[in-house]
C-alpha cells in the first residue's frame, strides 16, 4: 500500500519568516486521518528567511531529525551545545527527560530544512545532541543511513527508537531499492526531483506512506534526492 499525499494536500502556515508545510498534524493543521505513520509522528518541510529562526523553547519525549536542504541551520541548546549544520547534512538531537533549544538561520539566504519527529521508545534518558555530515557523493546511487536506532547501523546518527533515517540521490533513470521488513512503516519525500517507486508517481515535496510492501523500487524520472524514514508500528 503506498498512500501518495501531494505537497498541494499539505497542511501548513507560512508566518512570513517561516513558510511551514506539514505531512501530519501539527500546530494549528489537524487531520485525524494524518496523525503520523507508525512511529513517525512529525514531517515538516521548513523554509526559513535569513537572520530568523525558532527561540528557545522546550522538547522532551521526542527522536528529533532535521535534513537541512538548502542553506544551514545553526542550533544552541540548554546542554551548552553549539553547531552549525549545513545542506546535505543531518543533526539529532534526543530530547530525553527535557531540553531547550534555538535553531536559527544566520545565512545570507532562506534555510530550507525537513524536520522530521519519532516516538522514542524504551527508558527516557537524559537529552543528547549530535550531528554530522553525510557527502552525497556516497549516497550516489544508494540508500545511506543517517540516523538509527537498528542494530548494524552504528555509522549513522544514534537516535532511541525502532527506526531508521535514509537519503540517497538518484541519477533520472537510474533505479535504487530498499527492502522493508514485514510490519514495519515507511514515509518518504523526495527534497528534489521526481520518481516512479512502485507505479506511483512522486515529485518534489510529495509524501509516500507506504506499508506491507516488501521491496521498495524506486526509478527517478528527473535527478532526485530522497529522505526515507522506516519506523515500527
């Protein structure tokens, strides 16, 4: 079952300093019927003007993954961590038994990043930031994982729950696939570009919803830059 879900279908507000597009409810947009997809629970496609951003404010309880598309993002928080992460790159930060932060645009042009939120699971834990970069030229071609919770991923970005986070960039014709273990939901978005994954059509900004598929198989019709996200029930 893949349930395609066009960038047009989005909810979302653009407050001037950030044009906000949600997969799933969130803030003002509810929809019962877009509540999260098995673990994942947030998806929010950011555009963020330059010298603006999000103040500090609090998180707890949530694996919090932000893809940075276009420009950078610079994060501060109540740990005393500081960084700056830019395009192409992953940070995590696990917001555990409670953490402030600020996420702020100090780029000369607009920021456009994915923030991507999953239900944690197991023992809450003191909060934790990180982050890394992932050339795309490693990506070429193939799924690489960016952040996990999964046994074998140890390369990635550690988050606390059932879950992984992908990306790879695919060449217009060239064709990558994933396997996706029985039970388990996926949620896809290409950040650039358009693809066939299954029949169905994909262009930029459009979401997948997608279980009880075994072998994702995904063609690009145009360069294409793809985030995943596998998650438990």
């Amino acid at each position: 079952m893949i349930d395609v879900r066009s960038f047009n279908s989005l909810g979302g507000a653009n407050h001037g300093w950030l044009d906000a597009k949600h997969h799933f409810s969130f803030a003002s947009y509810n929809d019962p019927k877009r509540m999260g997809w098995g673990a994942l629970r947030v998806w929010n496609d950011d555009t963020i003007a330059a010298g603006t951003g999000f103040p500090p404010h609090p998180h707890s309880d949530m694996e919090i993954i932000t893809y940075v598309r276009e420009g950078a993002i610079t994060h501060e928080d109540s740990l005393g961590n500081k960084g700056r992460t830019e395009a192409g790159d992953v940070q995590v930060m696990s917001a555990g038994t409670g953490i402030r932060h600020a996420e702020y645009n100090a780029e000369p042009e607009a920021t456009r990043i994915f923030q991507i939120w999953i239900i944690p699971d197991g023992e809450r834990k003191a909060p934790s930031w990180g982050t890394r970069p992932f050339p795309k030229g490693e990506r070429s071609g193939q799924f690489v994982t960016l952040a996990s919770g999964m046994a074998g991923d140890g390369d990635a970005l550690p988050i606390r729950t059932d879950a992984r986070v992908l990306g790879a960039s695919v060449k217009a014709g060239q064709t990558v696939e994933y396997t996706l273990g029985e039970g388990r939901f996926a949620y896809m978005v290409p950040a650039e570009g358009s693809i066939q994954i299954n029949g169905k059509t994909l262009n930029k900004g459009d979401g997948a919803a997608i279980r009880d598929e075994t072998t994702l198989r995904i063609t690009a019709s145009a360069d294409a830059e793809l985030v995943l996200v596998d998650s438990a029930a």
